[in-house]
C-alpha cells in the first residue's frame, strides 16, 4: 500500500516538472536572426545603421599625411615622425624582408626575382629621378602599388612603411655620398672589418669585431 502511494507521489512530482518546464515565455525571447526582415522600421532591415559619424576602434585616420603621404593629391616631403637609427634599422630589416627580393639590397633593382623571369625589372633607386622623389611618394607607391608592382597596405603597417621610407633615403645617400659627407676621423675608404671566427655562411652572419672598427687613419 505504502510503496503505491510513493509511486503515485513521484508521478505527480514527474507530471508538475514536465508542465512548468514547458513556460516558454523567457526562453524564446523576441528577437531577429541576423539580415533578416523587420517590418518595425520603416527600411525592413533588423540591422540599424551605425550613427552618423561612427568611427570604428583604431580606424581614426585623422593624421592623413602619415596614412597617404600625400598633402592634397602632391605628396610631401618630410617623416611624420623623428628618424632614429631604431627606425632606421627597422626600416632596413622591413626592406630587406619585403622589397630586396625585387630591388635588391642597394636599391638598384638587381633583385633576385627579376632575375628570374619576373615581368619587368624595377628601376634603381639611385636613378635622378627616384633620387628626386619625396618621401611621401616611396609611401604612396607602397601604399598604392605602382604599375606591375603590388601594393603592401595589407602586408606592412603605415608605420612600418614610413621606417622603409627613411631606409631607401639612406640606401640613396649611401650610393651617392661624396667626401664632404664623411665625419671628420673616419678613414675614407674605411678600415674593412675583423671577423672573428668562421666568416658568414649565407645562413649565418659573420661576427664583426666592433672595437677595432675605431679608425686610427685621418681622413684626408
Ligand atoms: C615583386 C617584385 C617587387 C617587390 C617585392 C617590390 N617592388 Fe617596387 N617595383 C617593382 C617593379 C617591377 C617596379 C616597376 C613597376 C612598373 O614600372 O610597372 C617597381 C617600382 C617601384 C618604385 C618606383 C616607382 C616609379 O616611380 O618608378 C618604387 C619607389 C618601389 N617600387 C618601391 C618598393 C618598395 C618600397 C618595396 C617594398 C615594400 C617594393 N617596391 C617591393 C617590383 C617590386
């Protein structure tokens, strides 16, 4: 007798969890699927427009020389920011991993993908006229691409584009130096380096001894 009355007692306890299970009203909430049609605004489209203005996180491009290069459609000719050798050597490290394959290291367009059947090959830094060019134009045709040549927007940051500007600078001035350039002390040539060790594989680096570097010649 007892054993059929808590059989009941669970069945009902059974029954009354099933029935307040099924209270749907806070589980399927008004809502629309993304895209679709809502015939609450007077468009039909559930999406709302960002308000007039929005500027997503880190899309500010107030400063538009540093994004363009360009002042108006001319581009200009100064860095957006102080050159250091910091930025000097992330610039040389940035070029060399993305514009020497086709440049070469110098900048004269001896690259190692042209030499290989690539197109066209570029032209050398060092000529007059990209001697001549302003800065915000070595932006501007990473930014943009020039003729055959792809863009790097996507590849190199705009800060990182500016640092490659600074380097190809200092590439031209490197090729194009005259003895007036040189600092008082040094020795013209200077001193080759001393290697310590094996020298430089390809894959490795050689070591430079940088204390012996020091030039005891006057330059004349
Ligand atoms: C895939 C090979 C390739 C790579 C990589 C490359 N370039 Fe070029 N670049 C070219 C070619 C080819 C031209 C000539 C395009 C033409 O005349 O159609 C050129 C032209 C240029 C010019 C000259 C535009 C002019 O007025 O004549 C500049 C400046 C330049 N590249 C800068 C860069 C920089 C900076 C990088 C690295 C971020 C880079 N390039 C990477 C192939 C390349």
């Amino acid at each position: 007798m007892l054993r059929l009355r808590q059989i009941s007692l669970v069945c009902a306890l059974a029954v009354i969890a099933l029935l307040t299970g099924c209270r749907l009203d806070m589980h399927v909430q008004p809502r629309q699927n993304p895209l679709s049609r809502s015939d609450f605004f007077a468009d039909q489209r559930s999406e709302r427009p960002p308000v007039e203005g929005t500027v997503a996180r880190g899309q500010l491009h107030d400063d538009t020389y540093f994004y363009t290069g360009r002042i108006g459609s001319t581009p200009g000719d100064y860095m957006p920011f102080p050159v250091t050798k910091e930025v000097l050597e992330r610039g040389r490290e940035r070029y060399n991993i993305y514009c020497a394959p086709c440049h070469s290291r110098v900048g004269d367009g001896n690259g190692f993908i042209p030499s290989r059947g690539f197109a066209r090959k570029p032209p050398s830094f060092h000529d007059q006229r990209l001697q001549k060019a302003q800065l915000g134009y070595f932006y501007d045709v990473m930014t943009n691409g020039f003729g055959i040549m792809p863009d790097y927007a996507s590849q190199i940051s705009p800060q990182d584009r500016w640092k490659i500007v600074a380097y190809i600078r200092a590439l031209q001035l490197s090729q194009n130096a005259t003895r007036a350039d040189v600092p008082a002390g040094q020795a013209v040539p200077s001193q080759p380096p001393l290697f310590h060790g094996q020298p430089g594989s390809g894959a490795t680096l050689p070591i430079i001894d940088t204390k012996t570097s020091s030039n005891s010649e006057e330059h004349k």
